[in-house]
C-alpha cells in the first residue's frame, strides 16, 4: 500500500504490524530500551534537570554503546542496520524522561538522519560513526528568532569564499543540544537567497553557543541559540547541494515527526502506570479513588485513546517498511520517508495531543499531588507542552495533511479526485450507502470507518472543487478536514488491531476499539458538518447534510461499562494494559 491510500482503500489485517505481532528481534530492543530508561535514566533525573550536560552526554554514549542510537542505521556505520519499527519502539520505550527524549530524537534523527541521506561519503564516514556511538552529540539548527513555521525565510547567510569555503553569518534559535553539542546541521542562504544546509562543528572559528533558555518544561535538556559570526566552515561540510537546503530539512522532519509520535506514545504509557497506581492506592471517602465512576472514565479513556495512537504508529511502521523494501531497501528509504509524510504529520499531532490529554488527566487523578512537584505529574505535564510546537507547529501539520493529499491527488499520485467524483454523484443521486451493516461489533465499527473515509472524501472533493487554488487560504476548513483524517487513521488502525487479537486480551482489545470509533463518530461529524455550512447554503447546504446524516449511521454503544472494565484491569496490573 502507498502513503495515505488507505484512505480510499479498505483496511487489510492481514499484512498488519501491531505490537502483539512485533518480531522477537524488536521485543528484544525495546527491552534494551526500557530498561536503560529506567534504570539508567530514570534514575539521573535530578541531575538532567539541574543541567549536568556531562550527564546527558554520558547517557547518550550509553545509548550509543546499547545500540540505540542508530538501531536504524547501516552497520557500516555502527548502526544495528534495522528498520522503521524498530526506530518506534526504542522511540516509545526511551520514556520516563522527555528531557532526554529530546536530547535523544535530536541526536539520533535530526542530527544523523540528514548526514545519513544527503553526505557525501567522505562526510558519512567523518561523522556517522562518531554520532551512533554517542561520542559526538549532534543537533539541528534551522529555526531562528524571525523565522520558526516559516523556515526557509531564514536571515542566515553563508558567502563563498575565494578558496571555496563557506563564512556563515547569523543566529539560530531553541537549538536541542546547544548547550553541549560538537556537531551542528546549520541552514542558511548561500549569498542570501540559497538555501542550503552545513556540517558545522563547535570548534569552527567564529562558531558559539548562547545562555540556556529559562523554559516551562524540558529543563533537563539544552536549549540554546546557536551564533554564526563569519563562521568558517570548509567547502567539504556543504552537506547536500546549493539551494536544495529545503529538501534536507523538510526530508528530516518528515521522519522526525513520526519518531516524535513514538515518544508520545512512551510518555502515555508511563502516566497510564503512575495514574493506576495512584488511583489503586489513593483513598478519600473510605475507598480507593480508582473504585470512583469518574476516575475509571479517566483511566479508561486514557487507554482508549493512547491505544488508537500505539496502532496507528505501529501500522505506519509496518506500511514504511513494506515500501522501503519493496523499493529495494535503503536507496529507497528517503522517496518513502516523503511518500509517508501525511502519515507522519498525522503521527506528530495526534501523538502530541493523545499524550496532553493523557498528562493532564494524570495531572487530575493525582489531585494537589498533581500539582506539586514531589510527584512527576506537573514534570511531565509542562514537559509535554512543546511536542505540539515543535518539528511543526500542530497548526502547520494539520495544515500540510489535507495539502499534501490534495498535491498528490493533482500529480495523479494518489486517485482522491476521481473517488470523490464517484462520492458526489451518488450524494446527488440519492441515499448514500453507509457501509454494510454488520451484526458483530467490530464489524460495526469497520462500516463505521468506511462511512469516516466518505465523510473525509465527501468535505475535501467539495473544498477542492468550491475553492480551486484558494483552498490555501481557507484554513479552518483544511483543519477541520485534517481533523477527519486524523480520526480516520486513528480508528482505522485501532479497529485492525482489535480484528487481529485472539486469546484472553482480544475482548479488551474489540472494547477499546471500539469506544474510539464510537467518539471519532461525533468528532467527524462535527468536523464536517463545519465545513459543509462554511462552504454552502440553502438547498445545496440542506441536501450536502441530509447526505451525512445518512452516511454517518454510527449506532452507538455502551461507553461506560466498556470503559470501566478497561480502568478496572488497568488498576488490577498497574499498567497499561496491551503492554
Ligand atoms: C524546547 C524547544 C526546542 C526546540 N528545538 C529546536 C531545534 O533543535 N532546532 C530547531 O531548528 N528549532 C527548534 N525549536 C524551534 C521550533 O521548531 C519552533 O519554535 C517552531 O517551529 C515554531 O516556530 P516559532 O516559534 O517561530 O512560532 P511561529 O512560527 O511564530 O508560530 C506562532 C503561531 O502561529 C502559527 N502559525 C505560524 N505560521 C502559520 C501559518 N502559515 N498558518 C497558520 N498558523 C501559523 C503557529 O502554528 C503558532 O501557533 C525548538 C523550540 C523549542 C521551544
């Protein structure tokens, strides 16, 4: 299947990757993973947050020797030569501590990724090996004080030397390992209007570091500017071509922002566990809270939605890794990693607010502990804010889902534009089938799903054709769109699962499905209906409605015991419960 087909396609189990079908090889990792966070990481907190970068570098050496670092990268390089699901489950279980999930993601893919897929093989071979093994700490400067979202109007120069090398002028801004890193991927414009990206290290004259920021979470990882005052950077570390800098940086981005939604989903599954123990062991009005309706909603709801994120993670993985292969392998990773990029955004947005909403929930079960920093709560609370800013706004994602469908569907990459065609005349025709009616539950939520897909083809085929080119303008409705997508991906992937799940967890698995697809109905309901009214009025309007109201038939299902019997079983293992 190719990126984002499986929004005109229906969904297929069968070649399905779901963390109960994870190789032994990658069970292994994430082995590795957890237990050096908790027992290396975890631990070092304190010392993370009270900025002992020497700490930090220690951590990442660690990594480095556990083979962390660059489980995906080629051996020849010191990497475990592994793939994209196994980028996932060392992203998901290096969790407990954000900060250095930061310091991590942007060593082992924003600083790595971009040498890995554009170096030369002298650069490869210069910096590759010294990065995977943690010896030198990387980062990535793009953004600056003028120019976050709008990236390529970077203020930073670089001009030609007459011996060929590069003098780099400007300053980066909120650089991820600032503070401390020897190697730096700089963007900036070659005589001040190409853009294009550099190798340079901390020990280039004219390179410095500014002071650490002062911000609401993540103290344990560096922030810092990055200033450029003729910065003297040899001909050789040009990294990529002149003028094509954009194409390393979004290129980078694309699989950052899938990695990102790994880290989210790690973060969940640590406040799942704190929130079910606290609840197990918190009592007010003479019994534990975790008997209380209200906190089993939490508990339950927590598990639904972090659950939806976990399968659509590991179904991106899977469906990356079948197109890399079948492209041949490792040439063939970055036209993939572009091919994905809906999937990624969509990873990074719902990945980032799946885990704010998991945070904040366990900021509420833990009550004033909640809010006090002798529990981890509030830590991880603030720590989680800045997932939805960076590596793309959640705005600027959401904005490029229904953008980059529509570029593809225009390039005749994907068939979005004949589909939705075939979509309207049967809406105009009449009554639109809302997807066979199944008796079992999970067949129910599959017609539910292919109702979904309408909707999202329904309200985009109408925005392309009642705006044209102007679609750009039109915000609120890609974003309303978005959302829609969004939830489709989601429950799609949580609806396969469940499918997939036998022995004494598959009814826990159909439940937790289930109860997603249940509430994504009245999310892509009101999304829609948003968009219709914004689009048209009167007879059009009436009979564009009357149309969703059929296709989406959602019956609904009974939430609550579902979800206290998920919360109940959460508290019983004290942890999320598909681990
Ligand atoms: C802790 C931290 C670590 C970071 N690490 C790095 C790093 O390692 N390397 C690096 O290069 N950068 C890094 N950044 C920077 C980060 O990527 C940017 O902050 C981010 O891209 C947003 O840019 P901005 O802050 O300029 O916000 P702006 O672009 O000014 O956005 C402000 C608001 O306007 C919205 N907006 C902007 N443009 C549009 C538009 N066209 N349409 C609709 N809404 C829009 C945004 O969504 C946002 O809500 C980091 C930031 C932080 C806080």
């Amino acid at each position: 299947m190719t990126g984002a087909a499986w929004l005109l396609e229906p969904g297929d189990a069968a070649s399905l990757l779901t963390p109960e079908r994870l190789p032994d090889e990658h069970r292994l990792i994430a082995q590795t993973a957890r237990e050096f966070a908790e027992k290396e990481v975890v631990p070092g907190i304190e010392r993370l947050e009270r900025k002992d970068w020497d700490f930090a570098r220690q951590l990442l050496r660690r990594a480095g020797e556990l083979g962390l670092i660059g489980v995906d990268a080629p051996e020849e390089f010191g990497g475990v030569g592994l793939d994209r699901a196994a980028a996932l489950v060392v992203g998901s279980y290096m969790a407990g501590s954000a900060s250095f999930s930061s310091t991590f993601g942007a060593q082992s893919n924003l600083a790595i990724s971009p040498i890995l897929y554009f170096g030369t093989e002298e650069q490869k071979g210069r910096y590759l090996p010294k990065l995977i093994s943690g010896e030198l700490v990387g980062a990535y400067a793009l953004s600056e004080s003028g120019s976050g979202s709008d990236a390529l109007g970077a203020s930073a120069r670089a001009d030609r030397m007459p011996d060929g090398s590069f003098a780099l002028s400007g300053e980066k801004m909120w650089i991820t390992n600032g503070g401390f890193a020897d190697v730096f991927i700089v963007f900036a414009k070659v005589g001040g209007d190409q853009f294009s990206a550099f190798i340079v290290e901390r020990g280039f004259k004219g390179v410095t570091t500014g002071s650490e920021e002062h911000k609401m979470g993540l103290h344990g990882s560096s922030t810092t500017p990055l200033i450029l005052q003729d910065a003297a950077v040899p001909a050789s570390n040009l990294l990529g071509e002149i003028g094509k800098g954009h194409k390393v940086a979004f290129n980078v981005l694309n699989f950052g922002r899938f990695k990102l939604g790994a880290m989210c989903v790690g973060g969940a599954y640590c406040a799942i566990r704190d929130s079910a123990r606290y609840a197990a062991t918190r009592r007010q009005f003479g019994k534990p809270i975790a008997e209380f309706g209200a906190i089993k909603h939490k508990l339950g709801e927590m598990t639904v939605r972090s659950y939806a994120l976990e399968s659509l993670l590991y179904r991106t993985a899977g469906l990356m890794d079948a197109a890399i292969a079948a492209s041949g392998g490792s040439p063939g990773i970055l036209a993939v990693m572009e091919e994905f990029a809906v999937e990624a955004s969509i990873a990074k947005v719902a990945g980032s607010e799946i885990l704010q909403f998991v945070l904040d929930e366990n900021v509420q079960i833990h009550g004033g502990n909640g809010f006090v920093s002798d529990y981890p709560a509030e830590r991880h609370y603030r720590d989680a804010r800045v997932n939805r800013i960076f590596e793309g706004t959640n705005e600027i994602n959401r904005l490029l889902i229904p953008g980059m469908l529509v570029r593809r569907a225009l390039k005749g990459e994907l068939p979005l534009i004949p589909a939705a065609r075939r979509l309207q005349d049967e809406i105009l025709a009449g009554p639109v089938a809302a997807g066979s009616r199944q008796d079992d539950l999970l067949g129910e939520q599959k017609a539910a799903i292919e109702a979904f897909k309408k909707t999202a083809l329904m309200t985009l085929g109408l925005a392309m054709q009642r705006y044209g080119e102007a679609l750009a303008d039109e915000q609120e409705v890609l974003i309303a769109v978005a959302d829609i997508v969004i939830a489709v991906a989601c429950a799609e992937s949580a609806v396969l699962r469940a499918s997939t799940a036998t022995g004494a967890m598959a009814q826990y698995h159909v439940d937790t499905a289930s109860i997603f697809v249940n509430d994504a109905a009245s999310r892509v309901e009101t999304g829609a209906r948003q968009v219709l009214a914004a689009m048209a009025e009167g007879d059009t309007l009436r009979t564009h409605l009357a149309a969703l109201r059929r296709l989406l038939k959602v019956a609904p299902i009974d939430t609550v015991s579902r979800r206290r019997r998920i919360a109940d079983e959460t508290v019983r293992r004290g942890s999320y419960i598909f681990q």
